[in-house]
C-alpha cells in the first residue's frame, strides 16, 4: 500500500470507527464508490479494531454464547473441557476411541462461519497433514461435524503438554547457548514447512511450546499460507489487503496486506522479533499501546532496536544475527529458517556468522528513510494547527530539505567512501574522491553543526586521508588529517561516552598519530599516541565481553607497543606483548577459522614474533613462525580471493620468509617462496599499477629475487631469473615507472652474463 493509498484509508478507518456498526455498511458505500479494494482494507482494520488495539489476534475474543452452550458431537471422539479460544476457533482437550489417545479438537467457531474462516480452516487441515517433523504437532484427522444446526468443521491433532517458550523460558531461565540451541530447534521445525511452501505468518510466543521432554513444537498453521503459484493467485483475489497475524511479531510486506510479497522471509521476521523477547525481555518495535493505523505504519516504517543496544555483552556476532531477521526488506533477511538455523549454530559453535552489522550504506538508507517518516509526522502536527501556520510551513520546508540534504550527504559519503575499493586502506589514487567527500560534508556541517552522523562520515574520511597521507610519505598532511579526525571523535565521545564506534575510531585515529610522529622521528610523541591506543582498546575489551572485533583491534595495538619497546631496546616488555597478542590471535583463529581477517591477523601475529626472534639461536623457532605465517596468508586470501590487499599481504610474507631463510642459509628453501611471490607482485601492479604500495611491493619483490638467485648460483634458476625479470620491464614502463625498469632490465642483463 503507498502512502497516498494509506491516508485514504487512515481518513476512512478514522471516520467508520466512530459510527455504531449499522451505519458503516452505508458509509462505506457512499464513501468507496466502485472502489471495491479500497472498501475491503478499510473493513478490515474495523473488523480488527473491533477485536483488540494494535495486537489484535495476541487476545482472543471472548467464545460465543451460542458455542458455549451447544456441545458437539464428533464421531469418534470424546471432547473435555475447552483448553483454548482463538479468534475463529476453539480448541478442546479429547479423547480419540480408536486408537485410544488424547488428542487436541479444535472446531471453527459459529460465529466465524464465514468464507474466508472456512477456506483458511480447511487450509490449515492441508497444511497439517503435509507436515511430518518432530517439531510440528501432527493432525490425526479432519471432517465436518453437525452442531448447533451447523455444520462445523474439525481437526483432531496431537495434544502438547508443557508450556508456552515464553514460560519455559521464565521459569526454566536457561542459559543464552541453551536458549540458542532451543530456538535452533524452532527454526529447523519451521525449515520444515518453507521446503515444502508454507509460511506460517503468525509465529508468537503462544504458537510455540516446549513439551514435557524438552522438544520445541510449533502449533497453530491457521493462518499460514501456501506459496504455489495457483493457491498465490487464488488467495490474493480473494484477500488482497488483508491483515492476518499478530502485530508485534509481524514483518512489514505482511502488515501492509501484499500477500504476493509474504514468503519465509516473513516467518525469519518474527523468528527475530521473538529471539529478541527471549535475549532481552521486551519486543524489539512496541506496538501495543498505539492504535491500530500508528501501529500498521511503525512497523513498516520504524527501525527495531537493536540487541546490543544498552548491552555490551551481547556479542556483535548474535547482534547481527538479530538485526539481519529485522531488517524490513525481506531481501535482506534470511531467505529461510534454515539459514538463520544454520548461522545460529555457526554461533553456538564459535564459527564467523554470515551476518554483519549494517554498512554505512545501509545505515545511511534507514537514516533516510528515518528522516521521512518524521517529516511525515511534523507535516501531520503542522497541518492541524491554525495558528502561525505560515510560519511552521516554512520552519517544516527548511527542516526537510536540511534532512534531505543530510541524507543524500551520507549516501554519498557511503557510495564514495565504503565503496571504493574491498581493502583495509585506499590507494592514493582515491585522494581526489576523498577530498570531495571531505569537502562536502563540511559544507553540510556548516548548517547542521550537530548531526553525529555528518561527524562520524568526516571523522572516517579524514582518517582514510591520513592513510593515503602515509602510503605517500606525507608525514605532515597524515598527522594534520589524523588529528582532526581525533577531535570530532572526541566531540561525539564529550556528548555521548559510550558511543563504541566513536571510542573505536578514535582508537585508530591515535595509532595513526603514533606512526605520523615515529615517521617524522619523534619517538617520545610515538610512545605516547600508541600508549593511547592500546589503553583504548584494553578497555573496550573489557567493557565489551572480549567482542572478537574488538580483541583484533587491541592485537594491531599491542604489536605496535611492542616494536615501539624493541626499538627503545626493551625487549621484555617487547616479549610480554607479543605472547599476549599471539595467545590473542590464536583464540580469534581458532574460534572462527573460516574467518580471512583473523587468519590475517595471526598471520601478522606470527610474522611479528619471528622480528622478535633474532638471537642466531632461534633460527628453528623464526623459521617456524615465518612458515605459518604464509600459509596462514594464503588461507586468508583463499577465504576471500577478491581482496588485494590480502594478495598484496601474501606477496610481502613470502618475500619475507624468503629473506629469513636465505639469512638462514638455507637458499634452496627460499626460491618457492620468492618464485610464488614475484608472480603475485605483477598481479598487483598490473591490477593497479597507480598504486605506491604495490610499485613498492614489487621493487621489494625483485630485488630479493635477485639475491636469492646470487646465492643460488645455479645456471638454470639463472636463465628462470632473466627471464621472469625481463617480463616484469615492459609492464613497469606500461605503468610509467621507467626509472625501475632500466634498473630491473640491467639486472636481467648481469644475470644473463653470468650465466
């Protein structure tokens, strides 16, 4: 439904409700003259409001008088006491006589015979009995019975002893994996219905029980639907519109009634909105208190909380997880059960999710879509007031072409910035798109002095302006850039301390100021920015229940402490903080060992402890630790081959470990490493030959190739080496690099003669 579409109905709804229910037949008819669709939304929401507020289908009606008082007969079976009233049904504890059972009845209620109930009742017997998963209460039988002079249609179905999740869950108080390893259970049941096309579309904590075993089963399909393409069809000609679920637990396509748009993604929705319930004790968007039209558009409009809002100890990888069912497209979300089950076990079991936290895109397009929800409201408020009208027309107009404004800024900021390249920092190449991103968002600042958001953008773009200032030894610019970045951080940490991102920022903008001073030689300033740097991240780690992200941050802090404290000649404490940014690095591994950034970081990790070892009696354990160090950066850049800068890091470790074999004596080891790694320096000057850091790479590259050869002395590696170096000239003289090329070309020369 549009939003000019929503304010005809809203208007409708606004004016019916008032009138007694005799007199909406006729206004109707009045007010939606062959307007057939927009009739049949508008009765809906009434026939909904008449229910409940907002959660409509969370209370049930009150059961009919006619019902109470006419007993069924069911062939068959022996009906007890009624053990629930749902909103079209009742359901009754029996007993089945053959075989001898109990069993749960449940019967269409009188006063819902209607076309829709019976067709939704029948499909709900349909869908029962395709469904055969211990997770699902199984349907014994279905017909149609005479009672009360009517007839009545029955489901006789396995009858669940135990308790609802949510009072499992109160008064089992189970841990948070047991409580995972629970909802994994639910999801793998509800897996079960998605492969065979069935979207549940009202999962709450009432449709869910634990049984007296401990099993998770998921009851009530009454209003689930089925995704063949004929039973789609068939349904949204019948029932376009139509608002069947619960409110709170309800994804926005669903609440907006566009049935051809509710698939699995839908059931994932509320799988988030209830595991959050469960983690945190309340719902992620609170609807129950608004009425119903308020409620509809804060749950297609509104962004949930987030887990890990007010709880630093909820780790981000489970926030994520949360947040990535919440998300109000369903494209963005789990495309089934199944999959939010399989990432949740990847949780419980230590593994990288596959969800992330959002982007600064996406953060950047719910911030827009944010701002047009309040501009929506403020133009509500202003069309209402007669007084200064004028004025608050002008005051909205100004104030929403400042939102819209912001928010293209940081759409821009997003694309330009976040976009450029899928590395940890950006070539010199970028500079002019980096300033033109700076350039615009002081501008926007200038008139939206306060907005965080704009702060944040520029804080990070100064900072990507540093690292390029470096890559280019500009050593000055890098530590201007550096420290105004590091005062908008700390202007958003004086108005809010816990704002992690800030904290988290700030803590790369020190380290930064800490090799813009030890590159300028001023070694008491680089102790002191990296000093900074580490106490930021020691504390974010102890604030944050070892946030892996965090632990990697503080690992990159420590092992610049401690090669500060190796070259001031302090090799205890050098020792100290390598051990513990090791034991760091390992645990990250080993927990999440498909993970590319913490197989890079132990490789580094490794790479650092072999510069520690340079006693000639540590030539085993050097070699030992260069050797892991490159198998674990060729599993790093295995896990994501689309990254340069893991193949620029793959080059550098074996040329590296080249270097510290051949020192070694031990030549004949170095030539795989050194042969492998020429190859990939040409990859990356060719991939992007405007980029300092690669030239650099390359010229290191050649030039260890080169003495790996000398030591070598064997004719045919000779011949191997002239040849591999007079194919790299053409592509430095491509590239513009003439200089390196006569240099690399009078190598290949004296090598040639050697021979």
């Amino acid at each position: 439904m549009d939003r000019a579409n929503f304010q005809r109905v809203k208007e409708l709804f606004r004016s019916a409700v008032a009138l007694e229910p005799a007199a909406r037949r006729a206004f109707l008819e009045q007010a939606c003259p062959g307007d057939d669709t927009l009739r049949f939304e508008v009765e809906e929401l009434l026939r909904h409001s008449d229910t409940s507020q907002a959660d409509f289908l969370l209370h049930a009606p009150a059961a009919s008088p006619h019902r109470a008082a006419a007993p069924l007969n069911i062939p068959g079976f022996l009906l007890h006491e009624r053990i629930a009233v749902g909103a079209s049904s009742v359901v009754y504890r029996a007993r089945q006589l053959q075989p001898r059972r109990e069993v749960a009845v449940k019967v269409l209620r009188v006063d819902a015979l209607g076309p829709a109930a019976l067709e939704r009742f029948g499909r709900e017997a349909q869908i029962l009995a395709t469904l055969q998963h211990p997770g699902i209460a199984h349907v014994y039988g279905a017909g149609v019975t005479d009672g009360a002079g009517e007839a009545t249609p029955w489901i006789a179905m396995e009858l669940v002893h135990g308790a609802t999740l949510e009072r499992y869950c109160a008064s089992a108080q189970p841990s948070l994996s047991a409580l995972l390893r629970l909802f994994v259970e639910l999801c793998r049941a509800l897996e079960h219905a998605h492969e065979r096309g069935i979207v549940h579309r009202d999962l709450k904590p009432s449709n869910v029980m634990v049984d007296e075993t401990g099993r998770v089963r998921v009851l009530d399909f009454g209003v689930a639907r089925l995704t063949d393409p004929e039973r789609e069809s068939r349904e949204r000609a019948t029932r376009a519109g139509a608002l069947l679920g619960t409110l709170s637990y309800m994804a926005p396509e669903q609440a907006r009634g566009e049935h051809a748009d509710v698939t699995p993604a839908a059931d994932v929705y509320a799988l988030g909105a209830l595991l959050f319930e469960l983690i945190r004790g309340r719902l992620p968007l609170e609807v129950g208190n608004l009425e119903l039209l308020d409620a509809l558009r804060a749950v297609v409009e509104v962004e949930p909380a987030r887990l890990r809002d007010g709880r630093p100890d909820i780790s981000s990888e489970l926030d994520a997880v949360v947040g990535k069912c919440l998300e109000k497209d369903p494209g963005l979300r789990y495309a089934h059960a199944g999959e939010l089950a399989d990432d949740l076990q990847r949780y419980l079991d230590n593994r990288p999710v596959l969800a992330r936290r959002p982007s600064l895109v996406t953060q950047a397009h719910k911030l827009i879509l944010r701002h047009a929800t309040l501009a929506s409201v403020a133009a509500a408020i202003v069309l209402a007031l007669v007084a200064g009208l004028l004025l608050s027309l002008h005051f909205l107009r100004a104030q929403r072409r400042q939102q819209e404004r912001t928010s293209e800024t940081l759409a821009f900021f997003a694309n330009e910035v976040i976009d450029l390249a899928p590395r940890l920092g950006l070539g010199g190449d970028q500079r002019s798109r980096l300033e033109q991103v700076e350039l615009r968002l002081r501008g926007e600042l200038e008139f939206d002095s306060d907005n965080r958001a704009l702060q944040a953008a520029l804080a990070r773009t100064l900072y990507e302006l540093a690292c390029i200032d470096q890559d280019s030894g500009e050593y000055a610019s890098q530590r201007s850039h550096a420290a105004n970045a590091r005062a908008l951080c700390e202007g958003l940490l004086a108005i809010d301390p816990r704002d992690v991102d800030a904290w988290t920022q700030l803590s790369c903008v020190c380290a930064k100021l800490g090799e813009a001073a030890r590159d300028m030689g001023s070694t008491l300033e680089r102790d002191e920015w990296f000093a900074r740097a580490l106490e930021i991240d020691r504390r974010l780690v102890a604030e944050g229940g070892r946030d892996p992200e965090l632990v990697e941050d503080l690992g990159w802090s420590l092992e610049r402490v401690a090669d500060a404290a190796l070259q001031r000649g302090d090799l205890p404490l050098a020792q100290r903080l390598a051990a513990e940014r090791m034991k760091d690095a390992r645990e990250l591994f080993e927990n999440n060992p498909r993970s590319w950034k913490f197989a890079f970081n132990l490789s580094h990790a490794h790479f650092f402890q072999a510069h520690l070892d340079s006693d000639d009696k540590a030539v085993d354990a050097r070699l030992a630790h260069v050797r892991r160090g490159v198998r674990l950066a060729e599993m790093a850049s295995e896990l994501d081959p689309q990254r340069r800068d893991l193949v620029a890091w793959l080059t550098v470790a074996r040329c590296r470990a080249a270097e510290r074999h051949r020192e070694s004596g031990k030549a004949r080891e170095a030539w795989p490493y050194i042969d492998g790694a020429l190859g990939l320096a040409e990859h990356l000057a060719v991939a992007e030959p405007a980029r300092a850091e690669h030239l650099r790479v390359l010229a290191e590259t050649t030039r260890e190739f080169v003495r790996c050869v000398d030591e070598l002395d064997e004719p045919e590696r000779r011949g191997r080496a002239s040849e591999a170096l007079r194919h790299v000239v053409p592509l430095l003289k491509s590239i513009g690099s003439q200089r390196e090329a006569d240099a690399l070309l009078a190598l290949a020369d004296r090598i040639s003669a050697a021979r």
